[in-house]
C-alpha cells in the first residue's frame, strides 16, 4: 500500500461516518462494555477467593496502608518465604476503594470497576493508534497532541480497536476481579505512551523533558499495578525509532533502509541532529526502566518467590530439550488462542498441557508454524521498512511480544503454564496486525475490500458472542470449573475445583469421585487428599481420613490445614496425644490460627484440662473476634465449671460483638435460668427466638 492520500481513501475499510471522532468512541466503548456487562451480576469466582475474600488489605478496617506497600498481591508479607511475590499495592489499593464504595466485600462493585475498566483501555488504545497512524502512515501532518475531537485517522485503527474490545482472550482480566491488576495497568501502559514525546511534540525542551519524566511515572504506575506494566518503556522506545526513522526518510529525500538507520542517526548524533536527542531520551528511559526493576526487585527481599512443579512443569525439567520445546510450544499456544479463543479454560496446570519432552511430537510442526509465521511478519516489516506499513507492522510486533516477556519464562520462572489474562496487552498488538492484514487484502479491489468488509464484520459479532458467552460462565464457579472440564480434562486442579463445587453443594457422593480422579491424575495433590480427608470424615469414615490426611502431609509437610484437620480426626479416634501433636504443628506452620486453637480447646476439653482450654479459645478469639464458635465454648465452659460470672462476662461481651447471632441469646438465657434469673431470662431467650427468626428469613430471601 502507498502512503499517498488517494489510495488510503479507496482502500478505507471502514466507513468516514464511523470514523467521526465521537461516534467511532461511542462504538468502541459500547461494544467493549455490552459484551462484559453481565459480569456485574457475578459472584466471586477462583482467585478471587485469596486475593479479595481472605486478603485482609482490602479492608481499609483490618490493616493499614502501611501494610498494602509491605505485602503482597495475596495479602502475604512480601518478605516471606512463602510470599507469591507479586508486588501489586496499586491493585491493592483498587480493592479498598471498591470496598469501601460498596460497604464491603460486594461482589456488585468489584466487578463494576473491572466492566468500567475495560471500555476506557479501549478508548485509550484507540488514541494511541489513532496517533501512531497518523505519524507513521498518512501524508496529511501528524498529530502534536491528544485530541480527542479528533476524527479517527485510519481504518486501521479502528479495526484494530474493535477487535480489541470484543477478544474472548480478555474474559479471565474483565469477568475476573483479580484480573483488575491487567486492566488498571493496561490503562497506564497506554497513557505512558501517549505521554512520550513525539516527533511533532510543542513547546520547546522544558516540555519534553516533564513528558519524559511523565512517561516514566506512569510506566512505573502501570508496574504497580501489574509487573508488565513496566514494559511500556520498552514500547515508547520502539516508536520513536520508528517516527524517526519517518523524519530522516523526509529529510533525505529516500528511502530510510533498516540497515542504514545505526548510520544515520550516527551522523546526525555528530550534527546535533534528531538523532542525538532519539538516543538521549532512550537512555533516560534505559536508566529509568533499570531503576524501577531494580526497585522491583529489591522489594522481594528474600529472593524470587518458590513454585512447585505442578506450577510450571517445564520449568523444573532435568532436560534442556524438553524446557526449550515445551516454552516454544506454550508460545504457540499462546499466539494460537489470540487467533482462535474458543479453548478457553481458568487454570492451564497440572497435565493441562504435557510436555514436549522430544522433537518427534507432532506439537513440534505448531512451534515450526508459530516460529516460521513470527518471522515472516518481522522479515515484512523489516523488508519495507521505508513505508508505513512495514514501520507498523514491527510496532504490532512489539506490542505483542514485549508486554509478553515476564510471562516467558526467558528472565525468571513464573507460576503458571498459560495464564489468559497476561495476554491483555498482546492482544492489542494481535489486533493490530489482522487490521494491516486486512487493509492490505482490501487495497486489492473493490471485490476484496467487500469481502474484508463482510469478514471483518462477521469476525467481530462471531468475537463479541464469543465473549458474551464466556463471560457468563465466569458468573459462578460452578459454571466456571465445569467448563474446564471440556478444556482440560487431564488437569487434576480442573476436578479438585469441580469436587470443591459439587461438596459445597450437598453432593457428596459425586464430590468425591471427583476428588479421586484429580489424586489419580495427580497423586501428589496434598490439597485434593486433604478435601478427601475432610469428606470421608463428615461420613464418619475416620481411619480412611486419617490416611488421606497423612498422606497430604506425606508431600507437604507444611501444609497447616492438614495438621489441623489430622488433629480433628486423631481427637475422634481418641488419639488426644497424637492430636494435642497435629495442632501444635498446624500452629508452627501458621502462627495466627483460630481455627486451631478453637479445635485445641475442645481437645482439652476432652482430655479435663480445663484452664489449657480456657486458655485455646481466648486465643483464638484474640485471632478472631467474630470466632463464634469460640465464644459459645469458651461461655459453655465457664458455666459447667461454675464460674457464672465469667459465663455471663464472656456471653455479653460476644452479643455486643455480633449482636445478630441467635446462639448467644440462649446461651444467656439458659445461664441466667440457672441463676434463677426467670423473667430476665424468658426476655432473653425470646430476643434470641426473634433474632433466629430473622436471620431464617434472611436466609429464605
């Protein structure tokens, strides 16, 4: 395709009234919000589990701010040895906002933040490649700032944009509240490059310089958010090459060749020229970007965080062939979903995808494919260098692959096999090639362009249903978890999430079927045995729990819960040493365990130590002031030890605490009938029977 303004009006795919500025937002914005919008109406889903319910910084309440910058993104002290190491505090921080407008853990307004996230990316995205098309591609003068009033510059850009909005890919990021860390950095990752300088860029050194320095705090903004985020910089820096590369092809008349570029811009460095200002604002971001790596880094303290094998299995491979082919087929994986997202699945570990441990896999010929493809694109861009399609062509290329790098295993390893949501960002630089691709079809004829068209239309309604659909599974785990199963059936945390669903809903017989299929699949699977454990012993099948737990423990021996529930079954079989040992080591393992210590003094209570029982439930009450379990024993307790005053002590102070729970009320009103406290306690108990009612309806409605 030329660059002339005639033959970019005759192979225009998308019609000049959408391309007003308003209207092609308004659609832009639509569709990205139309096909999540659902998602609002969700529970909390997955990981949403540890990073928002059992995360204690997202109550403003329960931990400081403080706290938010000193842990990690799952609640952990981030200078632990158990720590994830994800450094996320901005996200963190999203979190409390959210709670705090929602009066609490609303599942509501967590998801409204992610569905309104979204759209803006979109419109963001949209400028930027609105900008980029402008300087790189049309003849008319490029943009010198952001205007939104703007008309949309090319197809191209809108295209692009479109199908970004309505990707499948993005369903775990939108639908999911931890993937709010991809969207709040992916919206900075944006505005850190409409913030760097470009070629056109007004009002003199001053400007550029505070541009500059902008660009920088928002990339390490957009790291906050996401660790990815900080691969912006690695963006701003490919452009500028790009724009001035276009400025020196002006300036000489030619065609600026990739070969000749280290040259020219050598020379102009000697001159003063644009090149020398090109190289000083890329070492400002080279220096800049190290500085907040290095602070990243320096923040984990203790080190990169441990994974198991199940995590990343070709990770812990003994055989460098295996690593490398199986890291190049979930590359291909990886490319192919952006390309195809009808397998879309929450968790891709545990046997989801086995390794390529040699090069006769017939997996082997979609490394080939993936390798010979990526090459050819980079070979296009690079051969036409001296047009705007070859310069956005590597600009696509490295949207799609830069903002991929931390996920690549290349740098260090990480905790996952494919992870949907890291793909946010690349999605964008996916979406930009199929709308080069297809304006480059278009220019053909007037019959290819009409086939384009038609295409490209069916291709965003085939998505956005795409999307709908997916996103309506992610209202619930249930829904969520079964439809992993057809993705990945070998995936053994797949049915460990199934049995964790079908247990939760009273089906315990097909729960654990379930839970031994994923054991079968992976016999090692401490948390599967210790779910197991815990099944067989509700049914009172005590010594096959207590071989599961011990065999939980058998691979993890830090594993607090297995301790804890060994103990409970141990207690059951009158094994009260053997228990007092299992919770002892639970409370080694997790220093600040109610459960635990509420277990222990039943224990105690068993075996007549009554003052070491008094002393387990205060304990865990300190840990957990709604414990209520705890209250109720250590009350109970009192009153058979005739220690009414204490009783009442202990039972009021709980009332005040959760003044909605029935149990205490008669708890109260069966000490004060002891007392011969009659009318007090006849007025009690009613309270209580009023306050039972409600909570029932409640529980009805």
């Amino acid at each position: 395709m030329g660059e002339g303004k005639g033959s970019r009006e005759e192979s225009e795919l998308v019609p000049g009234l959408l391309r007003h500025w308003l209207i092609g937002r308004v659609l832009v914005a639509g569709l990205a919000l139309g096909c999540y919008a659902n998602s609002c109406w969700g529970d909390f889903v997955f990981d949403d589990s540890e990073a928002v319910i059992n995360n204690q910084d997202v109550d403003p309440g329960a931990t400081s701010l403080a706290d938010v910058f000193s842990h990690d993104f799952w609640g952990t002290n981030i200078s632990s040895r158990t720590s994830h190491k994800s450094y996320r505090p901005l996200t963190v921080l999203s979190f409390r906002l959210s709670f705090w407008l929602g009066g609490g853990r609303n599942p509501f307004h967590f998801h409204l933040a992610n569905v309104l996230l979204h759209p803006l990316v979109c419109l963001l995205l949209l400028e930027v490649l609105n900008n980029w098309f402008c300087q790189l591609k049309t003849s008319s003068k490029p943009v010198s700032r952001v205007d939104w009033r703007a008309p949309i510059c090319s197809s191209e850009a809108l295209v692009a944009t479109l199908l970004f909005a309505v990707h499948p890919i993005h369903t775990e990021s939108v639908s999911g509240v931890v993937g709010r860390a991809e969207l709040a950095s992916a919206l900075f990752f944006f505005s850190s490059i409409l913030a760097y300088p470009s070629p056109t860029s007004q009002g003199g050194r001053a400007v550029e310089i505070l541009r500059l320095l902008l660009t920088l705090v928002l990339a390490g903004s957009a790291m906050l958010f996401k660790e990815q985020g900080i691969t912006a910089l690695g963006v701003c820096t490919v452009s500028d090459v790009l724009f001035r590369a276009k400025k020196l092809q002006k300036e000489s008349g030619g065609q600026a060749k990739c070969r000749s570029l280290p040259w020219s811009y050598w020379r102009q460095w000697c001159d003063g020229g644009s090149g020398r200002k090109l190289c000083l604002r890329s070492a400002v971001l080279c220096v800049g970007g190290a500085g907040l790596v290095w602070g990243r880094f320096a923040v984990m303290t203790t080190g990169a965080p441990q994974f198991k094998p199940i995590d990343n299995p070709a990770s812990f491979s003994d055989s460098w062939t295996t690593k490398i082919l199986s890291y190049n087929y979930l590359y291909s994986l990886n490319w192919w979903l952006l390309y195809h997202p009808w397998w879309l699945c929450f968790d891709w570990s545990m046997g989801c995808v086995p390794l390529v441990q040699s090069a006769t896999d017939l997996r082997v010929a979609a490394v080939a494919v993936f390798w010979a493809g990526l090459g050819a694109l980079a070979f296009r861009g690079l051969s036409r260098f001296h047009t705007g399609d070859g310069r956005l062509v590597i600009l696509s290329l490295s949207l799609v692959v830069l903002p991929f790098l931390p996920a690549s295993n290349l740098f260090f390893t990480v905790g996952f096999v494919v992870a949907e949501r890291v793909l946010y960002l690349s999605t964008a630089g996916h979406c930009l090639l199929v709308a080069i691709g297809a304006a480059y079809i278009g220019a053909f004829s007037s019959l290819t362009k009409r086939v384009v068209q038609v295409f490209l239309v069916y291709l965003t309604v085939f998505l956005a249903l795409r999307s709908v659909h997916r996103s309506s599974q992610w209202l619930n785990e249930e829904s969520l978890f079964i439809s992993g199963l057809h993705v990945c059936p070998l995936n053994a945390k797949v049915h460990y999430n199934v049995g964790k669903v079908l247990t939760d809903a009273g089906l315990d017989e097909q729960g654990e079927v379930v839970y031994k299929e994923a054991i079968r699949l992976y016999p090692e699977y401490d948390q599967a045995l210790n779910n197991l454990g815990n099944l067989v012993k509700e049914s009172n099948r005590l010594t096959e729990a207590e071989m599961y737990l011990e065999r939980a423990l058998k691979h993890n021996n830090e594993f607090p819960a297995a301790w804890m529930n060994l103990g409970i079954v141990q207690a059951a079989l009158n094994k009260t040493q053997a228990a007092e040992e299992s919770y002892r080591k639970a409370i080694s393992h997790r220093r600040k365990y109610p459960d635990a210590y509420y277990n222990m003094g039943n224990l105690y209570i068993d075996m007549e130590l009554a003052s070491e029982a008094i002393s387990a439930f205060s304990k865990a009450i300190s840990l957990d002031h709604y414990h209520v379990n705890a209250w109720t024993n250590l009350g109970l307790l009192y009153q058979d030890l005739n220690m009414y005053k204490e009783a009442e002590t202990v039972t009021r102070e709980a009332m005040s605490i959760m003044p909605h729970k029935p149990c205490f009320y008669f708890s109260l009103g069966v000490l004060l009938g002891r007392l011969q406290r009659l009318e007090v306690s006849y007025i009690t108990c009613r309270r209580g029977i009023n306050k039972l009612k409600v909570a029932t309806l409640l529980h009805s409605n």
